[in-house]
C-alpha cells in the first residue's frame, strides 16, 4: 500500500471519530434518561382486537421488541373508546373490557411488563428493567356522568383522564365543539359537576388530562385543581394552528399550574402545510368518493382509492423529527425546559413524522435535542423527568 493511500485512510479513519463519539454520547444520554410516553393507542387498535404486541407486530407503531429498541420505561396506554359505545353494556363497559385486555396482557408477561399504580411502583418496575404500564382513560363520556364509575376506574389503575375526547360531555365542552359549535353550544367550559370531577380526580391521586378539551373547559379545569396537570399529547398552536394544539397562554397557564405539556407526533399537528393540505382534501372527499362510487358501485373499492389517493397527496408534505422538536423548543424558549414532554399518540395517528415512524425511534429525539445543544439535564427532563415530577406530586 503506498504512502497517499495509508494517509487517505488515517484522514478518513480520524475524521470520522468525532461522529463515533456523538452516536456514543447519544445512546450514553438515552439509555440513562427515564422515558415516558403521555399516550399511545394500543389497546384500543390491536390488544383489544386480539394481536399480541409480545411478539412482532409488522403492522401499527408498537410492539415490545421497538419498545426495547426505542429506550422506552413508561407507557401511558390509552384507554379508548368513540362517542358510541362499542359494546351493548355500554361505554364504561368498553373502558372495563380495555383494561382487561391490558390486564392480560401483563399476566402473559410478567417479565417484560408491570402495572403501576403509585409513584414507587413506577420506580420498582424502571429498576426491574420492564416497561411500566400506567392507564390513560381518553374521554369523560367513559365514566357515564357518573362519579362512582369515575372512582371504580381508579380502582382498576386509571392514572389519567382526559376531562373529554373531541365529543363533548354533559359537564366538560371538548376543543373539538368549542370551535365547530361554539355558538349554539348550551355552555361551554365545565359545570359544577365537571369541577366536581376535577376535585375528586385530584383527590383519588388521578391526573386531570386537558388534551382534547376546550379553551374555556382548559381554564375552568386549571381553576378548580389543587394539582399539576397534564396535556397528554397536544402540540403548539402558534407552529400549527388547529384545534387541538394549545395557545401561548395556556402553554403559560399549564406551567404556573406546575404541569406539564406532552408533544403529539401526529403529522397534521405538526405540521401547518399538512393540516392544511389535510383539510382542503377533505372538503373533495366527497367529491373523489361520489365519483369512484358511480363508476364502481363498491364501497370498499371507493375508501381503497379515496385512502390510496390521500396518502399521495399528503405523504411529500409529511413532517420531519426536526419539526417535532420545533414544537419542544418553543414550549422550552416560552417558558422553560420544567413544562414540556413526549405524547407521541402512536397507533391512534394516520400519519407520522419522517424519522419517528415507530416506537423504536424514540432515540432520534435524544440526538435532535443533543444537535441543538440541549443539556444532559434539560433532556432527562423532556423525555420524561418532568412527567415524573407532576406523577410524584399527584399519584
């Protein structure tokens, strides 16, 4: 070998260990951060339906091997179900088939998965190296308008509840109706009765979740709880302005409660030219529809092609992981590192970021925030120091 070839090789050898180092220091930074996830749809997309998330799953965002790969030791898992209920018993029925169906899942693998419910469990099962399993009930219709339902849940391990999904209560107005309905809704905000909720929710050690609700809802809940709560997986509003992110003053009013704000990783939350691609396709849906429809006469060849069709049209507009920390850094800039957290609502999203596409790619965020100059210690906070913070003030 002559003596420019030993030389080209030495530069490239030694060039490249600056970047060795970086990928070290990442995985380093990672592997010592406690993880949580405020929220993430298994249960109702695939334990509930039968698919066994210990083994493989190639469709979906999660199963355990991506979980190991991705650093993961908490997981909110979210218990879900549409304004209608799915079973005849009704809607508490479907909260309670859920968390037997997590439950189950648990018994099959007491080595790998535990259920928490108290600060110390979260804290045996981290050094136990299993993942640890808290329960996120998604939506007050849930609890029926009923506060004993509401503390029997709490029984079963319910952690969080989301005041409402995007249909509203009898008691709380969801974001989702506040801005379609604002003006012939009856009241917006909570009654009485949703401040008693929001009371007994604090005084059974239960996190009161804001995402989803309404702006006048949001305020009234923050008013009436004597503890930190939590956005479970929203985005900023000021980046993408849709219903479901949240406003500059109440990223302001979550951190004067103490609280803390979970970013969602959904595209159309992400992403301003997606939501508004999204949204300008959907006003053609039935356009597209009607017309595949006359020439076919099949409704399941008319949603393939409408699917097919929408995924073209969004998927080049589709954000990156950069764009996900953009959402951390403003919260981070507006109002400090102590107030912000990961809610990436995998396998409840149509549509995710470029770079985070399963549950194993949790590390990327690690290494966005480590290319931006973020400490060891403001990181350990994001990832989920500061949904541990608000955990060990309520539970």
């Amino acid at each position: 070998m002559n003596l420019a070839r030993i030389k080209k090789l030495a530069i490239g050898l030694f060039s490249s260990i600056p970047f060795l180092l970086s990928a070290q220091n990442v995985q380093k930074i990672h592997q010592k951060a406690i993880l949580i996830d405020g929220h993430n749809d298994v249960i109702y997309s695939s334990i509930w339906n039968g698919k066994d998330i210990s083994k493989p799953v190639p469709e979906g965002h999660t199963d355990f091997a991506r979980w190991k790969k991705g650093g993961l030791d908490v997981q909110f898992f979210s218990v879900f179900t549409d304004p209608e209920p799915r079973s005849k018993l009704g809607l508490y029925a479907d909260a309670n088939d859920q968390i037997d169906s997590l439950d189950a899942l648990i018994q099959r693998n007491p080595g790998t998965i535990v259920l928490a419910r108290t600060y110390q469990d979260i804290l045996k099962g981290i050094r136990q190296k299993k993942i640890v399993a808290l329960i996120g009930v998604e939506g007050g219709h849930m609890i029926e308008n009923d506060i004993h339902k509401l503390e029997a849940l709490q029984k079963r391990g319910m952690r969080y509840l989301t005041l409402t999904w995007n249909n509203s209560t009898p008691w709380a107005t969801s974001a989702m109706d506040e801005t379609l309905h604002g003006d012939t809704l009856k009241h917006k905000g909570l009654t009485p009765f949703g401040r008693e909720i929001v009371r007994k929710l604090n005084e059974l050690g239960v996190l009161v979740d804001l995402a989803h609700v309404g702006e006048q809802t949001f305020y009234d809940a923050i008013a009436a709880s004597t503890k930190p709560v939590i956005v479970s997986h929203s985005s900023v509003y000021n980046i993408c302005p849709v219903f479901r992110n949240v406003k500059d003053e109440q990223i302001r009013a979550v951190a004067k409660n103490g609280g803390v704000i979970c970013i969602n990783f959904f595209s159309g939350f992400v992403s301003k030219k997606y939501a508004e691609k999204s949204e300008e396709l959907m006003h053609y849906r039935k356009q597209f529809t009607d017309s595949v429809y006359a020439a076919t006469h099949d409704s399941m060849e008319t949603r393939k092609q409408w699917h097919t069709y929408y995924r073209e049209q969004t998927e080049l507009l589709r954000p990156t992981l950069s764009d996900v920390v953009d959402h951390i850094d403003y919260i981070v800039k507006l109002v400090g590192d102590d107030y912000v957290g990961i809610g990436s609502d995998f396998d409840g999203i149509t549509s995710v970021p470029v770079g985070l596409e399963d549950v194993s790619c949790y590390p990327a965020i690690t290494a966005e925030l480590v290319k931006r100059g973020y400490s060891k210690k403001s990181i350990r906070k994001i990832l989920g120091g500061n949904v541990l913070r608000v955990i060990k003030a309520s539970f």
